[in-house]
C-alpha cells in the first residue's frame, strides 16, 4: 500500500488535492490506520487513473463521481478513450509538422502572405477551435481547402442574389440552390449530422464567421427555409396532403424551436449517457410534444414519417442529431413510461 504523499509524487498531484478527493467521496482510501494515515491500495491506484483520465479528457471534477458510479464504463474503455486522444494529438503534431514544412517551403521561396492573412486565418481557427475538435477541422474542408471556400463563396453570392430578389423559398431556382448547398454540406461534413449541428451553432453564435462567410443570420433563415420546402417535397411522396400542410405550418409557427432543442438534447446526451437524469427527462418530453405538434398523434401518420426517414436521406440533412442522440432519446422515453 501507498502512503497519501507517495501517491501524491506518483500522481504528480499535491497531498491537499487527494485530501480534497477524498472529502468529497471521490477517492476514499482503502485503509485509514489508528495514527490517521491514509493508505491506499492498487483498486484505489486504479481508480485513481480513471479520475485523472476523465480530468484530462475534459470532464469537470463534479461530474467525475457520478460518471464513475452509474455510466457502467469500464477501466477498459477509459484507457482506450486515452488512447485515442493520445492519438489524435500525435495526428494533429503530424499535421502541424507538414503545415510548418509547407510554410518554410514558401517563406524559402520568397513569399509574403499578407498580415491580414495571417490575422484572418487565427481568428477564424479560434473560433471554429471552440466548435470542433482538432481531428474534426482536419477534415473539414471549409476550413483548409481554399478551393472549397471559393466554391462556398460564389454559392453564398448565389443565393445572396436570389435573396436580393426576393424570389419565393418554394421557387424552382430556390431549390436548385439549395439543393446544391445541402450537397456540398453533406460532401464537406462527410455526411456528419453532429458536424452539421455543430456548424449552424457558429453561424448562429459567432458574428464574425457570419461577417467572414457572407452567410448572414437572414440568409440562414432563408436556406432553412429553402430546405424545409425541398424536404416538404419529399415528404409529400409519403403524407397526406393534410398531414403535409401541418408540417407546413408547424415550420412556419415553431420551426426556430428545433435548433436550441438540438443544443439542449446535444448537451445532455453528453452529460448524462445513461438518461437517467431529471434534465434528460425535461429535453425528451420538449422534443416529444414539438414532434407531435409537427407531426400528430395518428400512429398511420407518424408510421409513414418515419418510412420516409429510412427510405429519403435528403430528409436526414441538418436534422441536427445523431442516430446515437436518437436512440438516446428513445431509450430515456422508453423509461419514463415504463414509471
């Protein structure tokens, strides 16, 4: 067994911060001898890296003891979590390297970009930083390939013309646009729906990627709206008539509550995998009465909505939740009624 100070040196922690674990139940020792000290045996060692783990893959402290009691995860699967952040930081110090390279390659040559450039380019990987992982901007396109921001530019000039136009959202050029901007999203995210999700949150947070894309807060709601029009056609291959209109109109009157649901149901999906939580029952009722004010109560009706789903994977662009959020989400409905 380990004396408090010796775990501590291992640890590379200080003797007051494995008190402080200890008061709030997070890492008890084993054995507390008749003189007070604390000993601690190899389970507690173990657990120990769990904590330390979950610390550096940026899960707070509060959170550790009750991801630890009911997640189910085991010491396995957090050494491989490990891993593959490891991984990941030895991929993006590759890629750095290759972009250091290619950078003293032009200095060498004698070229100059621009400070504005440069300034342009750091405040813009800031604020996508804070949006996306490291491995994530790698692949996304937007973000490094100059020839598919040129390709989203003179798309956005498109629509931002049609827009000046005030040409109709249902319009067949409308269309035509959008069709191309939920192609090239779903080319440039790889199909992700999170990374889809995740995108609009920027857009809809961050003034200056609006300023850097031209994609202004009015032009996003003009291609949801060009979207919606898109999908509602697809829909009405598999609705009713009546059941098409509901939808329309239900896109008209709450449609802008979808997006901060998504948020809220993203958030505590990672919080709370096991749905187990009082705020995973509030965000699983919220989606479950705005889908039934979108979609009805008819079992036929919801039936054929969700035939559409498997069968249209247009109707899956931008929905803003992944299969594993969906099945969540069901799996905490599942238990609320079995209460």
């Amino acid at each position: 067994m380990l004396k408090i100070g010796q775990l501590a040196k291992h640890a590379g922690l200080t003797v007051r911060a494995l008190h402080h674990y200890d008061d709030i139940g997070l890492l008890r020792p084993s054995v507390r001898t008749d003189a007070g000290y604390r000993l601690y045996h190899r389970d507690d060692v173990a657990r120990l890296q769990q904590i330390q783990a979950l610390r550096q893959l940026g899960m707070p402290l509060a959170d550790i003891g009750h991801f630890l009691a009911h997640s189910g995860t085991s010491p396995l699967a957090i050494v491989e979590r490990q891993l593959a952040a490891l991984q990941n930081q030895i991929d993006e110090a590759a890629r750095m390297h290759a972009h250091l390279t290619a950078l003293h390659a032009r200095l060498a040559r004698g070229e100059q970009p621009e400070l504005a450039d440069w300034l342009t380019t750091l405040e813009q990987m800031k604020m996508y930083e804070k949006y996306f992982s490291k491995e994530e901007l790698a692949n996304l396109r937007m973000v490094h390939d100059e020839d598919c921001r040129a390709e989203w530019a003179a798309l956005v000039a498109e629509v931002g013309k049609i827009m000046a136009e005030k040409t109709l959202p249902g319009s067949l050029e409308a269309k035509q646009l959008g069709l191309r901007w939920i192609g090239m999203l779903e080319r440039d995210t790889g199909g992700d729906a999170a990374l889809m999700a995740r995108l609009d949150s920027m857009h809809i947070n961050e003034p200056a990627i609006r300023e850097s894309t031209g994609i202004s807060a009015a032009m996003r709601d003009y291609i949801a709206e060009i979207m919606g029009e898109i999908k509602l056609d697809t829909w009405a291959k598999y609705l009713l008539p009546a059941e098409v209109e509901r939808m329309r109109r239900h896109q008209r009157s709450r449609g802008k509550e979808w997006h901060p649901l998504f948020e809220a149901i993203r958030i505590q999906f990672e919080a709370d995998p096991a749905g187990i939580m009082p705020e995973s029952r509030a965000v699983a009722l919220q989606k479950y009465a705005l889908f039934h004010d979108m979609v009805g109560d008819n079992p036929e009706t919801i039936g054929r909505f969700k035939t559409a789903l498997e069968k249209e994977p247009l109707l899956r662009v931008g929905r803003g939740m992944t299969d594993e959020m969906i099945a969540w989400l069901y799996k905490v409905e599942s238990s609320q009624k079995a209460a």
